[in-house]
C-alpha cells in the first residue's frame, strides 16, 4: 500500500501523476478565481516517441522518458507544476504567468532542447498551451484548447508550440449538453411524480434516450436523492445486482442519513441487508436466524422510508431487460408500498430478445395492479433532430446537414450523435470562414447497425484500448482504473491515455470516481462476442487470479462473482472450491433459482456419494420452499436405483415424499413415506419419517392411526426435542379436529414448552397461534385475542412477516365478537399494510375474504363488493375454487336479506360449483344454504320437512358451531308448526353452546327467536327479542344486522296496525 503522497506521484518520472491533476486543479481555479489570478498549462508530447521504443526498445524509451522529466524539472521554478499525463505526454502548470509569458519560457526552453541528449538521443516534443481565464474558466475548456494548440503544432510539422485558431477550437459535444424533445413525455412523467405514486417505466429501442429521460425528471427535482441501480447481461445470475449498487451509493455518499436510517432498523433487518451489502459497519455478537425472503424485502423497503423522512428518493432501475428475477421481485415489492416521499423509475429495451419471462410478468402484474406508467420513446422529429444537433454542434445546422443527418440516423440520438462525431472525426464536417459548418460531401455511408458502428471504432483502436475494452467485457461490469491497471498490465498512465480516447469515442462513459463501463449496455455484449473461445478461457482465469489476490481477506463477499468467471473458463478447480459455498451465499438471500444452478453444476462436478446425497437435499429443500414437488421427484428418482445410493434409499423416498406431503398429494405422499420406512436405515430418521406419517394422518382424518403413531414415538429416548414438538403439535391439530378441545389444549402446550426449551421462537409463534385458534373455537374469545397477540409478537420479534399477517388475520374473528367491527376493521387494515411486502396473492385472498366479512357488518356494501373482486381475481388466476364458492356463498348470504330473486341466482351458481368441482368440504354449508334458501324463499313445507334431517345430523355432529346453526334452523322450524315449547327448547339448547363472550352470537339467537315470534305473529315476545339483539349489534358496531332489524321492527309495528 502506498503512502497517501505515493499516490500522486508517477513511479517512473518522479513527476505528479494524473491523479494529483484531478484532485488538485477545481481548487487552483477557485483560488485564481477568488484572487482575480491568471495561470497557463502546457501540454507537451514527444515527437516519434513510438519509433524510439520499436528502434531501442522499451526499457531505452523509459529511460529517455526518465531524463527528459529531469530537463523540465530543471527549466522551470520551483512554483510550476509537472506532471506525467499520459504515456509520453506530460503538462505543466504555470501559476501566476499570462500566455504571452509562456510563450518567453517556451522559446528558452525549446533553445535548450536544441541540444540536449536524453539517454543519447536526439529528442524534439511539440506543445500546445493555454491560458486561465481567457481561454475557459473550466478545466475541460482550459485543457481542450491547449490540447487543439498541441494538435495544431503536430500539424505545422512539431517541434514547436503552438496556440488554438478560432476554427480548430470550435468543436463538438457529445452527449448534448442540453436535453432536447420529449416535452410530452417529460411533463407526463412530471406531472406523474407530483401527483401520483406510480413506477414510471421508460420503455424504447437502444439510443433511443430512455436513461436520459429520467435523469432530467432527475435533475428537475433538485432536492431529492437520485439512485441508479444498473443491470448487466453478465450478471443475470447475481441476486439484487441492482439493489446492492443504490443501497452502497446511499451507504458510501450520504453515511449520515443512511446510518440514522439503518440504526432505526431491528435487528434481524440490519443483519439480513448486511448480507447483501457486506460493506455497512454494523456488527453483532447475536447470531440472528433467517426466515425468509420477505424478512429482507421488508427490511429494505422499511431503510428507505427511513431515509425518505430526510430526504426525498428517485430511484432508478436501467436495462430491467437483464435484470435478476430477485431484484424484480423487490422492485415489486417497493412498487406496492407507495412510500410517500420515494418515486421509482426503470427503463428497458423493447428490442431487445432478452426480455425475460420474469419481466414480462411484472409488467403483466403492475398493469393489472394499475400502479404504472409505461411512457414509450420514439425517435426524435425533424425538427427536434435539428435542435439537437446545433447544440452538439452550438450552431444551427444548414439544410443539408439537417437532411443528411435526420435521413441517416432517423431521429434516433445515438445515431444522430454518432454520424456527427464521424464527420467531425473524418474532417468532413468544419467550421468555415464565414462562422459556419459545412458539410464537404454528402457521399459518406451512413452508420449501419450498433454492432457495425462498434467494430469498425474497435478496428481502429490502439491494442492498449482493444485489451481494456475487452476486460470491461469479461468483468461485464463497471471496472476501476487501477482493476484495469492490474488486469492490463500497463502503468496507469497509458490506461488513462486509453481510457480518455474510449471516451472521446463514446465506447465509455465514467460510471463513478475513476470506475468505467460502456456508454450503451449492448456494446458489452457485442464487444465480447469479438473474443475467440480460448482467449476468453485465458481472461476469465486471469479476472479469477486477479479476484482472488484482491480479494483474499475478503472472499466471501464475491464467491457468485468468482464461480461465474470460473465457470466461463471450465476452471474446474476453481468451481470445486467455491460453487457449494457460493450456492449456500444465494440461499442466505433467497436467490433460490441462482442456487438450483450453481448445485446443479456442482452434482455433475462431485462424484463422492455422501456430497451428492448434501447436494440433492438441499436441492429438495429449495423445491419444497418454491413449491416445484415435480422437480423433487424428477430429482430423486433419478438416484434411487443407483447402487451407490443403496444406503440412503430411505432418506431419498423422504424426499418424495415430504414434496409430495407439501403439494397435498396424500396418496403418493402415504406410499413413499412407507418406502422410507422400508428402506431406512437410520434409527433417528425414522422418527423423522414417523412425525410426518402422523401428520399425514391427520390431514386424511385418519386420526386414530395418527395418535396411535404419536403416543408410540414420545417414549423414544432417541426422540430429538425438535421432534416432540412437532409431533406435540399434530396431536393438538388432531384432537382440535375431533373438537375434544381439553386434549388440544394439553398437548399444544406440550408442544409450546419443547418450542421454547430449543429456543424455536418461530416455531412457537405458531403454535401458539393453533392455540389462539383453538380458544377462539372454545368462545374463548379474550382468552383468544390474548394468544393472538402472544403470537404476533414472536413472529415480529424474528421477522416472519407472513406469520405476523396470518396471526392479525386471525386475530379480527375473536376481536369482532367482543370489541367490535370497527377495531377488527383496524386490525385488518394493518394485516392488509404487511401484505403488500409479500405480494403473496393467496395470502390476499385470505384478507380480502376476510375484509369482506369485516365490511358487510360494518354495512359498507361498497367495500365489501370491492374486496370480494379483489378476491375473485386472484381465486381466477390461481384457479381457487375454495375461494371462488366462498364469494358465491357471501353473495348468497348479502342477497337473501335483499333480493330473493338474486339470492336464488347465488344458490344455483352454488349447486353447479359443487356439481362441477366436487367440494367435499363443503357438504355441511351446503346443507346450511339449502335450508336458508327455503326459509327465504318461503317454501315452508319443504324447510319443515328437514326437521328429522337436522336432527339426525345434530346426533353425530361434534362441531359446536354447527350444532348451534342446527338449532337455530329448529326454532325457525317448530315457529312455522307452532311449537312454542320446542322453540323455547332450542332457544335455550343454543345459548348453552355459545359461552359467556360471544355477544355476537347471543345478539343472533336472539334475532332468530325475533323472527320466529314474527312468525307466531306474537308482536309482544318479537319485538323484545329483537330489541335485545339490536342492543348487542349496536355495541358491536355491527350495522349490517342494525338496518336489517330496524327494517323487521318497522315492518311489525305496520304489520300490527293492519
């Protein structure tokens, strides 16, 4: 490592380098500025340098570049500044000295030239100079007209100095200074950012300005924050490439604001960005425990509204083409939150073939979600073509320069500025005499394809600027100069020579302080496809070289990097020692599609069967978490029957069957389970398949068979305590399922206290979720709601979002019944806030459905309507026809107060989605909508004549809830026969099931009875029943039930006038 002063100075001359001219010249400007000082430079080049080092060689040509340094340090004072510009070219700047007396050290200084030696050769050197401010008060001005004067003097014949004419120093710029056209879609998306919170997605073939476009939205807003996260091609299998670039610019440009930002964050959301972005200074003694990937979408997004409240954020995200399918997700995620003070912005290529599968679904998905706006380019007008250029060129073009350019290049902007730059360049297009340009020929070929323009600019490049641009393309990312320097193995100098050339070309483009890439994203592509197949194996393994010794104390950090360059040069050494921990790295963020690659290249590298057997369990491990069961099976069965794996048959039909458990596939989940016990060898494995064979009971309500296997394995002395909770855990589901609630309660306890005792706080949070359940369905409703709360706390404190979403959904049943409609509704809300993280549209569902319910008591039809659309979008697109019979039956059951005709349309639509999807689960409900439908529609008869079917269902029913809703169906009945004993008998067989909390049921019964007494036509007892309810729903905020019983107390009061 160099001393700070090293760093400025060149190791061959012992003059300041290039670097000392870029971080010392804006303060000699300033300070000329302030003083009101003038200063000159001189940029020098030896003439025939490049035949000096062919004639003697390059050690020769160092070492006159040696002496002639010492000549100039011992021609000028002490004051003057030299330094080592490039490879044979040097500058010197001169404080305090006018041109005119430059021009009198210049004469003195090529007098002494004249007859020196350097290393025994005759040496001459041409000069152009400038002069601080009357030639620019900017350094690019200052340097491009003393660089014009030194172009001047190689073309007077060199060995002299000599100053710019008005002519040469006219030139072009290219990009344009000034952003032209776009005016509609500029304001659009103005008015967009102002207004609404909507992803802005630039959209439009290459060249065509689509970074630019958002830049200046950028630039307009002065006092925000703009990020930009870029996607290359090389990298598509990177996870959030993208992400960690604007999370280190955020990191590394504005420390202060970020660190306010990050230290607000718990810390399971420190730990999981630290694992993309390794750089943040934060560390911890406590180990934190991964959940999931929405534990790290939920950490970023809650980073940026932290440091939104201190600034406002653009956050751009250029190519999406090549973008990884993680960085889409998140892009989503944070698209969904619409964070008051952060705006989002992309941009890709609609002609590109790269487009992915994954980009186009997100593209599908905002516009159904209707949170963006695609803005698409099109080439530039005529006109706009013509401003354009006259600022590139700062003066208007003449008709045939307009009409030659616009034809060419068609209104695209890279062709516009690339057919200028080659006139320029070829001396066909010149600044005249009479202050104008001039177009000498319109016979110049105009510029074909981006790949012809790119390789006829390669063709005639130096072999230095050839390698570097090669380079870029092999790291297939942005590369710094000293990456460059390393890899090229050329001093600094001739690469910034070459670097400033590539520039000039517009090949590169600066992409931070002294880091390069190319100016348009597909030259990375093209520039590489120049590469032959053996040279490419030779320069990824140079980049792995290189990657390792940089990055030796730090590896871990660049392991996907790494294999990828291993992997372009089937450096199989390199591959063994990295690809198993760098898959492990993509599982640490989720990148689960990177590390079903990286483990399926390793399978085909490791041929040792106990590192096969690792490799395929955690690939049935990220199968199961995606829910691809088809690929675990696919996977398994092609080892099964390999003789090497003999040993393991049973931990491999696990497998199948632990994938097919998960997709619900009992019958082959039952099979293989069998298998694995058949094959197994392993004693404490055979717990393991036992525990899942009783759960797989559970799910066929084979409950016996589950128990008898439960009470077998708790004896075990072998039994792991992770195992006892589970299996704990299925005996509570089973006997919660058989509604013996004492039991469940008892062995869900069981269960809690192993979750705790193995510090399973997750696990935990779970079960005592099931717990919550279960009290809930004991009308334990306080008992409940106290559970819920246990449980959302633990699933907050590690971060499961998903879990703490499920434990609020839960929670607003119990809360309903005893708070209110109104606090449920809250509760809801902040279940529905979560969810937008995950973007779980199953999850969506569940709360919509649940919303839904929330709204109809709260008498807010509109919402209610709504949310159930939402609901019966994604139940359409998933195919759910679970979810789509329940919006049927909600349907029903709003419409049977309101209009019967419609109530009777739900019912048939009803009877055919039963008919057609044959719903098992739904048999009881069914039978409930049947008999609603006849009370209803009042076809008396038939509804009395189910008594003697309610009753027999009523024998074998264990459900409360259900028995409860037969009983209800008796009072109404024995009203239609005049039964007033048996009403009363049912009245009070209902309230004795409802326990002491559930008001809202009390409030129901009693409703019922209101009804039944309206059909006694006794007013008396119907409207004290009613009255009652109607005090309960009141309380409960539940106006649905208010309207509809102050509609039945109106209707008595005119019933009993008449």
């Amino acid at each position: 490592m160099r001393k700070r002063e090293d760093i400025f100075i060149d190791p061959l001359t012992e003059l300041y380098n290039r670097r000392y001219l870029e971080f010392w010249i804006n303060n000699e400007i300033k300070r000329a500025e302030r003083f009101s000082q003038r200063f000159s430079i001189l940029i020098i080049d030896i003439d025939y340098f490049k035949e000096i080092n062919d004639t003697y060689g390059h050690l020769k040509g160092d070492s006159v570049l040696k002496d002639f340094s010492k000549f100039l340090l011992k021609n000028i004072r002490d004051v003057d500044i030299p330094i080592r510009y490039g490879g044979d070219e040097f500058l010197i700047i001169f404080p305090f000295t006018d041109k005119e007396s430059l021009k009198i050290i210049l004469d003195r200084l090529y007098e002494k030239n004249r007859k020196a030696k350097f290393s025994d050769i005759k040496v001459t050197f041409s000069s152009g100079i400038a002069e601080f401010p009357s030639n620019g008060y900017k350094w690019e001005d200052i340097f491009q007209y003393a660089d014009k004067g030194l172009y001047r003097a190689k073309k007077l014949g060199k060995n002299r100095y000599a100053e710019a004419t008005e002519a040469e120093i006219k030139t072009i710029k290219i990009p344009s200074p000034v952003f032209v056209g776009r005016k509609e879609e500029f304001n659009f998306i103005k008015n967009s950012v102002e207004n609404e919170n909507k992803i802005n997605i630039v959209t439009g073939e290459v060249g065509i300005g689509k970074t630019r476009l958002i830049q200046e939205i950028a630039n307009f807003h002065k006092n925000n924050i703009f990020v930009r996260g870029t996607s290359f091609s090389s990298f598509q299998n990177i996870p959030f490439y993208s992400w960690r670039q604007i999370i280190q610019v955020l990191h590394n440009d504005f420390s202060d604001i970020f660190f306010s930002s990050f230290y607000k964050l718990n810390n399971n959301y420190k730990y999981e960005i630290k694992k993309i972005v390794p750089t943040i200074e934060w560390d911890s003694n406590k180990e934190f425990k991964t959940t999931d990937k929405y534990t790290l979408y939920n950490a970023i997004v809650d980073l940026l509204i932290n440091f939104s409240m201190n600034k406002n954020l653009f956050i751009m995200f250029d190519d999406l083409q090549w973008t990884d399918s993680e960085s889409i997700d998140l892009i989503h995620v944070l698209a969904n939150a619409k964070i008051n003070n952060i705006r989002i912005f992309s941009a890709f290529r609609t002609d590109s073939t790269e487009n992915s599968s994954t980009l186009n679904d997100f593209i599908i998905n905002l516009s159904r979600e209707r949170i963006f706006n695609e803005i698409k380019l099109h080439p530039l007008s005529k006109e706009e073509t013509g401003i354009l250029i006259s600022y590139i060129i700062d003066a208007y073009p003449s008709s045939d320069i307009l009409d030659f350019i616009y034809n060419s290049s068609g209104g695209n902007p890279f062709y516009i500025e690339e057919i200028i730059q080659n006139l320029y360049k070829s001396s066909l297009l010149e600044w005249d005499k009479k202050k104008e340009w001039l177009l000498k020929t319109n016979e110049v070929t105009p510029p074909g394809s981006i790949k012809e323009i790119i390789t006829v600019k390669f063709n005639g490049l130096d072999e230095i600027s050839k390698e570097i641009l090669l380079y870029i393309s092999v790291f297939g990312r942005p590369v710094s100069m000293d990456m460059l320097s390393d890899v090229v193995k050329k001093n600094e100098g001739e690469i910034v020579d070459a670097i400033d050339k590539l520039i000039a070309y517009n090949l590169l483009e600066e992409r931070g302080k002294r880091v390069y890439f190319f100016r348009e994203g597909i030259a990375l592509k093209i520039i590489y496809s120049f590469i032959n197949e053996n040279r490419k194996i030779e320069m990824h393994n140079n980049v792995v070289n290189f990657m390792e010794s940089r990055y030796k104390n730090d590896i871990e950090n660049h392991l996907e990097e790494i294999v990828y360059h291993a992997i372009k040069a089937s450096n199989e050494k390199i591959i063994k020692k990295y690809i198993l921990k760098a898959a492990e790295e993509s599982m640490e963020v989720f990148a689960y599609s990177d590390a079903i690659e990286f483990y399926k290249i390793a399978l085909n590298l490791f041929k040792e069967t106990e590192k096969t057997l690792l490799i395929v369990e955690k690939l049935v491990r990220i199968y199961n978490t995606l829910g691809n069961y088809d690929e675990i099976a696919k996977l398994v069965k092609k080892y099964i029957n390999i003789k090497q794996f003999k040993n393991f048959k049973g931990k491999l039909y696990y497998y199948l069957a632990s994938g097919a458990l998960e997709a619900d596939n009992i019958k082959t989940a039952r099979k293989n389970l069998n298998l694995a016990l058949k094959y197994n060898s392993d004693p404490n494995f055979e717990n393991k398949i036992y525990s899942d064979m009783a759960w797989l009971y559970m799910k066929l309500k084979e409950y016996d068979k589950g128990l008898l296997i439960c009470y077998r394995l708790i004896p075990r002395k072998s039994l792991q305590n992770e195992l006892k909770k589970d299996i704990y855990n299925t005996m509570g589901a089973i006997y919660m399922d058989k509604n013996d609630y004492k039991e469940s309660e008892k062995y869900y306890k069981r269960a809690l206290y192993y979750g705790k005792k193995i510090n399973d706080i997750r696990g935990s949070a779970a079960i005592l979720n099931n717990l919550a359940l279960l009290y809930s369905s004991m009308n334990m409703y306080r008992k409940s709601v106290n559970y819920f709360r246990k449980a959302y706390k633990a699933f907050e404190d590690t971060s499961y979002i998903k879990g703490s979403i499920i434990a609020l959904m839960d929670m607003a049943t119990p809360i309903s019944k005893i708070k209110g409609y109104k606090e449920a509704l809250e509760i809801l809300n902040e279940a529905e806030k979560k969810s937008i993280i995950l973007n779980n549209k199953s999850l969506f569902m569940s709360i919509y459905m649940t919303l839904s319910n929330i709204y109809l008591h709260l008498n807010e039809i509109d919402n209610f309507f709504k949310s159930l659309d939402i609901v019966e979008k994604y139940a359409t697109i998933l195919k759910n026809h679970l979810f789509l019979m329940n919006i049927l039956i909600d349907k029903f059951e709003y419409y049977k107060y309101v209009s019967v005709e419609k109530a009777k349309s739900y019912y048939d639509k009803i009877m055919e989605m039963m008919r057609k999807h044959q719903l098992p689960d739904y048999n009881i409900e069914i039978m409930m909508i049947k008999l609603e439908k006849l009370f209803f529609t009042k076809q008396y008869n038939e509804y009395i004549r189910q008594e003697k079917i309610i009753l027999k269902n009523i024998s074998y029913e264990s459900d409360q809830n259900i028995i409860e809703e037969f009983y209800l169906h008796l009072i109404l009945i024995n009203s239609l026969k005049g039964n007033k004993k048996n009403i009363q008998r049912y009245f009070k067989l209902a309230y004795e099931l409802i326990g002491k909390e559930d008001t809202h049921e009390k409030a129901r019964i009693n409703y019922i009875m209101g009804l039944a007494y309206k059909l006694l036509k006794d007013k008396k007892n119907s409207l004290q029943y009613i009255r009652k309810a109607l005090k309960i729903f009141k309380k409960l905020d539940d106006y649905y039930y208010v309207s509809l019983i102050e509609s039945q107390i109106n209707e008595i009061k005119r019933l009993s006038k008449t």
